[in-house]
C-alpha cells in the first residue's frame, strides 16, 4: 500500500481493514472489505464515485424540522464500521476483532462553516486524530482515531464517554457510543487524514481517572439523596457535574448533622427544588416534550446555582443532557437559546420555580451512606408518635424500592411493601399519584 501510493512513511495503522455495509437498514456486511487509507480516499472522492450533487443539495432540516427526503437518501448510502470487524451479522456477540479504532461524531452544529472552523481547530490540537471529515449534511463532523486499547463493549462506551468529557467539551453524540456503531460514508474533499498519528493512551488515562474519581468520591462527598437513586449513565453525568462542575441539584439549606447517617425531621416539611434525574433516567423525552425538559432542568439549576461563575458549567450539563435523553436530541442552538433566555430572566429576578417545588420532611446529609429500607428504618423512629409522617414516609420508601427494581408501581405493590392497610395508601395516594404516573411512563 506505501509503494501504490507513493507514501513511505504512512503508518501501518492504515492497513487495517474494514467491513462494508450496502446502508443503514442491513447489518449484513456487503462482502467486501476495505483497508483504512482507502476507505479514507472514498470519502474524498465520494462524489465521483456514489454522492451525487442532488444528495449534496438536499438539506436535513427544513423549516426546523427534520426532512424525511434527506433520511430517504441517507439511507441508501454505503456505511461502514470503525471500531470491530465481524464474523456474520453486525452484533457484539459476532465480533470477530476490535480494532482499537474509535468513531467519534459531532452532531447539528450551528453552520456548516462553524463545523469546517471546529474541524480545523480539533485537528491542530490533538494529533491522536487519524481523520477528521463533515458529516453528509455538512452541519456535524466524523472524527477516527487511534487508541492503546478497548477490551469490549462496555469499555468502549466508558472511554468514549470519558473522551467525550475531557477531550470535547461533552460535544460528542452519547448516541454513537456503541462498539458497534456504524456509520455512512459522506463526501469531504477536504477530509484531514493524518499519516502518522499518534495513539491516546486510553486505557493507562481511563485507569488514572477512574481511580481520582474514586478518591474524589470519599473525599467531596457525591450527593445522596431520592433524586440520586439512579444508576447509569445519567448518574454518572451528574456525579460528574457534581465533583468536578460544583453544581448543585438540591437546595441546600444549611442544615447541620451531627451523625450522616441520622437525618434532621421537619414536620410541617419545606418546599424545596430537587432535580429529579431518575425521573428521565429508563425513558428518551420525545418531540413536544423535549423543550419543556430541558427548559424545567435549565431553571432548576439556575435557580440553585444563581452565581454567575455557574453560569457556562449548567449550560455544558443541560447541552450533555439534551443529547443523552431527547430523542432525537434538540439542535444546539436551541438549546443555548432556551437556556440563555432563562438566565436573562434570572438576572430580571423574574425566573419562576414555583411550579417545581417540592415537600420534603426528612433532609439527610449528602454524605450519608444509608440506603432503601435501612433509611426507612432510621426515619421511622424520628416519627413516632406522628403516624401520618411515618405512613408517609413508609409509601415513598415503598414507591422508591419498586422503582428502583425497574418493575412498574401499582397500588397493591405500595400497600405491600409499606406494610399499611389498604386505607392508609388510599387515603394518601393522590400525593404521590402525579410522581408515580412519571415514574410508570419512564418503565
């Protein structure tokens, strides 16, 4: 391959090969494969050969809206895989060889001459970059690079998320975080391919990291409270804007503890905002819904981190969360422009959160390490003798267990659980009704 194409000092990289598949809608490989630099020179000369000037022409949004003629043709487009060659079907369980290669994507930026700028800065920045090329609309960017290691499916999607984090600002789209990602092939003829670049060290940094974030764990403290209880991926996002961002996702208010893992009892209760992650944590929020989401997220964390300094690290989180849970994700833009119109309205004083606040009675330290039933059993005895507060606290418990197990929560399930009479539940239901039909659409 050096000698055909006159290239004797191009990495060996470039001889791995790859399958190809006829579109989108077939995980059946094509038969064929191709060596990396090839596949490189067909996406540079794409349009002689597949990529027709109407392709070109075509948008993919109209009026804001997505264009089903555009999806019509991208669909008929090659693809190929990056990241694993196969044995049969694409699937993890016929993965014949992972090739340390990782796709990255980009997705909607704001113009196609800010996605060339970004192109342009990525590439003179991190020399790990193999190739850099626009996406097919011309709006997102396709980005391969070269890592020391990936062990299997779940290892590819921590480090593509630990690249996304560090190294992009959160920009990358969660979306294509699968080892068996696979994408078109558009047409850039302006595609940067770098001869000899260098290799991230993925695996030595994702070590380094995991263990500073252990550490970070027990010396910060992560917030522990009913609106944490999810696991996952947006557990993480949050965890992670907790510890490093400094973002807070309770109000705080200033209670002291003389024992974590006892909690501080109010009778009467305090209203207070709680970003209720878990809530989005099983299902995608859908067109007609995304832009409520993600404007309640943006002014609850505005309205609990109101400084100024906080002002571009809610803005990356909400960005992260948009392309984790909307489906399909909202633009960029319009996600800086939602959020920016409510930061303006909180510089007025005219952000409203009332509609968002919440009864707690039972404020526990965030660096309790109590969990379920043993919190349960601790809370109860700072309400003897005030049976409504102790059946109320007996049914939320009971509602959170039931969630927690990924089962849908039913009435029965709660009076079950709880240990109440069939009375007792019902007479307190309608408080929770609201909260458990969320929880029961998201299962």
């Amino acid at each position: 391959m050096k000698f055909q194409y006159g290239k004797e000092n191009l990495s060996n990289i470039f001889d791995q090969e790859l399958d190809l598949f006829p579109s989108v809608k077939t995980n059946k490989p094509s038969g064929q494969r191709i060596n990396l630099w090839e596949l490189f020179q067909k996406i540079r000369y794409n349009l002689k050969d597949e990529i027709t000037p109407q392709v070109l022409l075509t948008n993919k949004y109209e009026d804001g809206e997505k264009n089903e003629q555009y999806n019509e043709i991208k669909g008929t487009l090659p693809v190929v895989c990056y990241n694993a060659t196969f044995k049969g079907t694409k699937s993890n369980k016929n993965i014949e060889k992972i090739t340390n290669l990782m796709f990255l994507e980009i997705d909607d930026l704001e113009s196609k001459a800010d996605a060339e700028e970004y192109k342009q800065e990525l590439i003179k920045k991190h020399k790990w970059i193999l190739a850099c090329y626009r996406s097919l609309s011309g709006l997102g960017l396709h980005l391969v690079i070269a890592v020391d290691h990936i062990e299997d499916s779940d290892d590819y999607r921590s480090k593509y998320r630990y690249i996304s984090d560090h190294y992009f600002n959160t920009q990358l789209d969660s979306n294509a975080s699968k080892l068996t990602q696979f994408t078109i092939l558009p047409y850039d003829f302006d595609i940067h391919v770098n001869e000899n670049p260098s290799i991230l060290p993925i695996d030595r940094e994702y070590q380094e990291y995991q263990k500073s974030a252990s550490s970070g764990y027990k010396k910060e403290g992560i917030i522990t409270s009913t609106c944490t209880f999810s696991s996952g991926d947006l557990n993480h996002e949050m965890n992670v804007a907790a510890r490093d961002r400094g973002l807070r996702f309770v109000e705080d208010h200033q209670m002291g503890w003389d024992d974590p893992n006892v909690p501080i009892f109010i009778p009467d209760g305090l209203d207070v905002i709680e970003v209720k992650l878990f809530l989005l944590f099983k299902y995608k929020v859908s067109e007609g819904n995304r832009n409520n989401t993600i404007g309640r997220l943006s002014m609850m964390l505005i309205y609990l981190n109101p400084q100024e300094q906080f002002h571009d690290e809610i803005l990356k989180f909400v960005v992260k969360m948009n392309s984790m849970i909307c489906l399909p994700p909202l633009t960029h833009k319009e996600v800086v422009n939602s959020f920016e119109a409510n930061w303006k309205k909180h510089l007025a004083d005219e952000l409203d959160v009332s509609p968002y606040f919440t009864k707690r009675r039972v404020f526990w330290s965030p660096e309790c390490t109590l969990k379920g039933k043993a919190k349960l059993q601790v809370a109860a005895k700072f309400v003897q003798g005030n049976r409504k507060q102790q059946s109320l606290l007996k049914i939320e418990y009971a509602i959170e267990d039931i969630f927690n197990e990924g089962k849908k929560i039913k009435q029965k399930d709660v009076i079950e659980r709880s240990g109440l009479s069939a009375r007792t539940v019902k007479n307190y239901w309608d408080q929770y009704k609201e909260m458990v039909e969320e929880m029961n659409r998201s299962i």
